[in-house]
C-alpha cells in the first residue's frame, strides 16, 4: 500500500496544491481589501457587506457552486463577458475550482485579518505619518507588517479551506481528472467504484499529511512573524 | 524661530480655545491632565484638524482657516515625541531613527546622523529592537527618531511620564542638551513645574482648554493670581541669577540678580551662565526684623506688594526685592500677628537646601 505515488496520484495532489495556491493567492488583495474595509470604516450597508462574506461559511457548498455555475459558467452574465473581453474561462476549468475555493476561504481569511488590522495600536500610524509617510507608505511599512501574523493565518485558513473543498467545486466545474479532480474530488471517485478502497485510503493519508505540514509550516511562519514584532517573550 | 497658534476644536463635551505665540527655544505647556495640552500637540501636528485657527511655525503657515490651508501631517515636518515614545515594534532602533529622514527631501535634511546618535548616546542600541530597551532609553530613540526627520518644530508630550525618576533625569539631560546644541524650537506637554523652570524660557499657562496666561516663565511664576493653576505646593517665583562665584570649598554658589545674591547649593554650572532659580513660596519666610543667630543664608531686604486673597489657613504674600518679586507661602495666623499689610518692610528667608537640582534650570 506505500509504494510509490501513482502518475494519477501525483496529478490530483499537483492540481490540488496549484488550485489552493492560486486562490490563495489571487484572493489575497481582495480579502485584504475588504477586511481593511471592515477594520477602519463605517459606511451604510457595512453589515450587509460583513454578512455577504461570510455566506459561504454558512451555506451549503452546493449552493455558492450552483451560484457560481449560474454567474460564471460560459453563458451566465459574468462568465460570459469575462470569456468575451478577457478570453477568461471558469467553467469545468481549474481556475472554476481555484475560483470556487477562493469564495470558500475568503470569509476565513477576512476574519483573521480584519482581527489582526483591529489590534494594531492607530497611534503607531499616527506616528508614522509625523515622520513623514503618506497613506500608501504607511500602508506598506507599517499597517501590512504588523498585520502580517494575521494574513499569514488567514492565507493559511483559506489554503486548509481549499485543500478540503468539495461541495462547490464539483458542482461548478465537475469533476475532471488532470483539470478539475483535486484530491477530495479523487478521493470520492475512488470512493465510488468496486475495488476503489486502497487507493482512497492511500490518498486520504496523503492529505493528512498535507494539512498537516501546511499548519506546522504556517504555525511556524506565524510565531516568526509574531516575534518580530513583539519580541521573544510572547 | 516664532511660533504662533491659535486653535479652536470641539471635542465631545470639551471646547479647546487656545492662542499663543512665543520664539524661545522650548515653550512649556503647562496644565492639569483634561486641560487640552495634548490635543493641542495633535492639532499643530496635524493629527487632529480645529474647526477653525492658524498655525504659523516661522515663516511657514501650516493651517489657516480663514485662507483655506491645512499642510497635512505627513508634509507638516513637525517631530513628535509622543509619552510612551511608539517606537515602531517590527523594526530595529537604526530603522526607527532612519524612519523619518527617509521621507525627509534630501535638500531638508538638517540632521545628520551621526551626530544625534552621539548626542543621545544611541550608538549601543542601534542594532535592538524596541521590545529589548528600557523606558529611558526608548524615550532617547523616540526624540532621536523625530530630530532625524529634520523638523521645523518638536512636540514632546510629557516624555518624562512613563519614566521613573532617575531616568527623568537622564531625559531632561538630553532635552537641555538637543535645546542648546541642535537649535529646534520645542513645544513641550508637562504638568511638573520643575520640568517646566529647569526647561523653559516661556511658559503657557492652560484651564480647561483656554490660556490662562501666557509669557516668561519668571513673570508668571511670580504671579499670585496664577497659584492656583501652578500648584501651590511647587509653585514659586522664578528667579534669573548670573553665577558670580563658584565656592568649592563648601559646596555652594553664589548667584547674582537684580534684588541681591542668592546662596545655592550643588550649582552645575560655570561662572557667567545665568540660571533660573525657582523658589518654592512654602520655602520663604517672613521676619519684620533683620534675622540674626539663623542657618538661613539668604535673606533679603524686600517690601510686601501684594496679599492674596483667597480663603484658608494660608496665605501667599507677594515681597518686591528692588524690582525681583518673591512669594512667600505662610499662615494667616502669622501673616495677622505680624499686622503684614501691602507696603510694609519686611525680610524675606529663603533656607538655601531648599533650592535643590530640581528648582535651577541652565538657559
């Protein structure tokens, strides 16, 4: 049972790193954003906006994929005009799943964010902007490294969310080995033919170990990012 | 360099009405904490915004309300020594000072790094960071870090609070020492008169967010009126005296002013310096005759000019020494059985221990 990683092994676990990485990162400037939004504003509408982020939290995975499938599949008004202006295409694609697991992991990542925008002493920016910095300096010397534990934490959250989601993906883009089948998704399949047994089992303990080695590296990230700022003693 | 400032804010329920101008080297700030010292600091650095005023460092107009200006914190290049210095955590000491002049146009760049670093005595923390360094010496980066940014003006909010004494000490050293030898014009936050006397040519008086008075820190201390806003247990006239002799065989100095000479003891400073020389009004006794068979050293010929009024068990007596106004602090009961009264000759004691370090100051 521990031989070697099959080529259909090592294509679901590359396309599952490469999904979780890329909507990791492409929903970082927005997860930023809008936790930056939350954190520092009051605007008409701000518990809307809060409750609309953290939907897919609360909503059955099926159904943020159905919307996606409904908005972004290549006749929907977002995925059609995305395909036409951009030649950008989500459906049955793997940038459909990135797609659905960054929706899935943005409330995770704004929380921890937002969480860690909210702890930073405003006077410290204060103190910043006697020196000199404007907005956008300050932005990037002061406020994104102090918040750094924080997005590292959210960037980790949604990263663990994109390794375990299912629900949405195989509702929006299928499930298409070497395009859309990430692990879970192989997982399934395996799951659901005669004589499939070992080989799920095999690539459950792979994704145990996965998440597993995405928290310590992350757990450790945190600490190192934590210490800078204030010191060894916590 | 002069300042000039004046500033309306409404905060909440607190009105902050101030006007003010000076062009000694440090202006203190002096009030009771609510007074609207530090929203003050937070309005000329631009942090805060006054529904209406000016603000004029020199000859540059950094807000005005009436012609539309308001030069915001970033480009107002006004340093800021906040209380509890707000080092920035996640960088070292040598970024913290290099912070500012990073931002500062080259050509403006007045302050040259190796010479804060020496001044403050940075040179040994340079590479720690802020979480490793003890109160006094984050304090000495925070001043540092802000002289670095070649301002126009320093801000200090009461640097010394958040500090036990003997660091209070090394502080206010360093203070004297950016005042005499850097040439920036200080607005300085305290509610310690000590602080004040020891570094200030003028001084602002504040009550609940207006000025109260305003001028050379001897002129107000010696007024009566003005007791109760100084406090009546530190408060004292101020007196400027020219050290003329240096007695080391006992310790003391002898300083020279327009009324006499004054006996100081522990004097740090060399013949020909004038010094201001607070005497606290609790430390002046009144004799009708001249004092013979005393310890006290200094007693003076003076004539009583005026009698507070207010109600209590004591009273604070004004006395004129040929021009150079004391006060005195004593009871009722002794100002009745003595029948003082405007006018009246009397001498003045002063018990030379009691002007220690905290009562000279080095202008």
């Amino acid at each position: 049972m521990f031989d070697s990683l099959s080529p259909a092994e090592i294509e679901a676990l590359r396309l599952s790193l490469k999904v979780a990485a890329i909507s990791v990162l492409a929903s970082l400037p927005l997860g930023f954003g809008l936790a930056w939004l939350l954190a520092r504003f009051e605007f008409p509408g701000k518990a809307l906006l809060d409750a609309l982020i953290h939907l897919p939290l609360v909503l059955p995975p099926v159904v943020i994929g159905y919307f996606l499938l409904v908005l972004f599949g290549r006749r929907g008004p977002i995925g059609a005009w995305l395909e036409e202006t951009f030649g950008l295409v989500f459906a049955f694609r793997w940038t459909g799943a990135a797609l659905a697991c960054a929706l899935m992991g943005l409330p995770l990542m704004v929380r921890a964010i937002r969480q860690s925008l909210e702890s930073i002493d405003r006077r410290l920016e204060s103190a910043a902007a006697t020196l000199g910095a404007g907005r956008w300096a300050m932005l990037a010397s002061i406020t994104i490294p102090l918040c750094l534990p924080g997005i590292l934490t959210g960037m980790l959250l949604s990263f663990a969310r994109s390794l375990g989601e299912f629900g949405a993906t195989i509702t929006f883009v299928s499930n298409i080995p070497g395009e859309t089948q990430t692990l879970p998704l192989a997982i399934y399949t395996f799951t659901q033919v005669p004589g499939g047994d070992t080989q799920a089992m095999r690539l459950c303990i792979l994704s145990v170990i996965l998440s597993l080695a995405a928290l310590v590296l992350s757990e450790a990230l945190v600490r190192r990012a934590n210490r800078r700022i204030v010191g060894d003693a916590h | 360099m002069r300042i000039e400032i004046d500033l309306e804010k409404t905060l909440g329920a607190f009105t902050l009405k101030a006007a003010f101008s000076g062009d000694t080297a440090i202006i203190a700030l002096f009030g009771r904490s609510g007074c609207g010292k530090s929203s003050i600091l937070n309005l000329v650095a631009g942090l805060l915004r006054p529904q209406r005023g000016r603000i004029v460092i020199g000859e540059r107009v950094l807000f005005d309300s009436a012609s539309g200006i308001d030069v915001p914190a970033e480009k107002r290049r006004i340093g800021y020594v906040f209380q509890d210095g707000l080092l920035l955590p996640h960088l070292s000491v040598r970024q913290n000072l290099l912070y500012g002049r990073f931002f500062t146009p080259p050509a403006e760049r007045w302050a040259d790094v190796d010479r804060i670093v020496e001044l403050l005595d940075l040179a040994p923390l340079l590479e720690r960071r802020p979480h490793r360094l003890s109160g006094g010496e984050k304090q000495r980066v925070a001043i540092g870090r802000a002289l670095l940014a070649s301002p126009r003006l320093l801000l200090m909010d009461e640097p010394l609070a958040s500090l036990d004494a003997s660091r209070r000490g090394e502080i206010l050293f360093y203070v004297e020492r950016l005042r005499d030898e850097v040439g920036v014009p200080i607005l300085y936050v305290s509610h310690e008169i000590g602080e004040v006397v020891r570094l200030a040519g003028h001084l602002v008086l504040l009550s609940d967010g207006a000025v109260a008075a305003s001028g050379p820190v001897h002129e107000l201390m010696s007024r009566i009126e003005l007791r109760h806003l100084i406090g009546r247990y530190e408060g004292g006239a101020v007196i400027e005296a020219k050290v003329v002799a240096q007695d080391l065989g006992n310790g003391l100095a002898r300083l020279a002013f327009s009324g006499g000479e004054l006996l100081v003891p522990d004097v740090d400073a060399l013949i020909g310096e004038t010094l201001r020389v607070r005497v606290r009004a609790r430390d002046v006794s009144i004799a009708l005759s001249e004092p013979r068979d005393v310890s006290l050293l200094n007693c003076f010929r003076c004539r009583i000019s005026e009698i507070g009024a207010e109600p209590g068990a004591s009273v604070d007596v004004r006395v004129d020494i040929a021009g150079t106004p004391l006060l005195a602090r004593i009871t009722r009961h002794s100002a009745e059985r003595l029948h003082l009264a405007p006018g009246k000759e009397v001498w003045a004691m002063v018990k030379a221990v009691s002007l220690d370090r905290h009562s000279v100051g080095y202008s």
